[in-house]
C-alpha cells in the first residue's frame, strides 16, 4: 500500500513538473511585465517567475504547515504514551492490591473452615450401643 501511494504521489509530481515545464515555454510566459502586489508596482520579469513564486510560496506555506501538524501530532502521541504508561502502572499497582485482598481473603476463610473442622470434630458424638 506504500509503494502504492508513494507510486501515485510521483505521478501526480512528475504530471505537475511536466504541466509547468511546457506552459512555461510557451512565449506568452516568457514576456516581460511589472505586477501590483497590493498597491506595490514591482520591477519587470518575465511572468513565470511571478508563476513559479507564487507556487514555491504556497508549497513552503503547506509544508510549514504540515510541519508544524506533524509536530504538534508527535508531542501529542508522546503525552499520551505517558499516560498510558501511568495509567498501565497504576492498573498493575491495583492488580497486585486485589490479589493481595483475594490472598489474605482465601486465608481467612480457609483458617475459618479449618477452625469449625476441628470444632465439629471435637464434639465428636458418642457411637450408639
């Protein structure tokens, strides 16, 4: 399923790559011109460098982006895993509390059973005659 994926994401790049390569090459890309970014007149450059910022800005966006996701995802799973091992410990610490309580439990009423065992033979009743 990995190579899969990984496979399916080489396409799409290598589709992209090719896609952006001859739409570049064409002459309307090449000639020059000034842009106004927000009330900013830029100098002149060809209008694919424009393209390519405007698509290299985006990809670092997404990937500061899914860094910081991937990140904060691990810091979680890392906090989780901690309470879950407290938790584990704390379910073993009362385990051993119960079979302590079951331990002295079946004592106790085994210590009773023996008592009324030698209670009850000791009022041993005399054979008829």
């Amino acid at each position: 399923m990995k190579i899969l994926k990984w496979g399916g994401v080489f396409v799409i790049a290598f589709a992209a790559a090719w896609i952006l390569i001859f739409t570049f090459t064409q002459a309307q890309f090449s000639t020059s011109a000034p842009i106004k970014i927000f009330g900013y007149t830029t100098a002149q450059f060809p209008i694919y460098v424009f393209v390519a910022s405007a698509f290299g800005i985006g990809l670092l966006i997404g990937f500061s982006a899914a860094a910081y996701y991937f990140i904060a995802g691990q810091a979680k799973i890392r906090k989780m895993t901690k309470k879950i091992k407290a938790l584990e410990s704390s379910l073993s610490n009362v385990d051993d509390e119960l079979d302590k309580y079951r331990t002295a439990t079946e004592k106790s009423k085994n210590q009773k059973e023996a008592s009324s065992r030698e209670k009850s033979d000791g009022k041993k009743e005399p054979p008829a005659s």
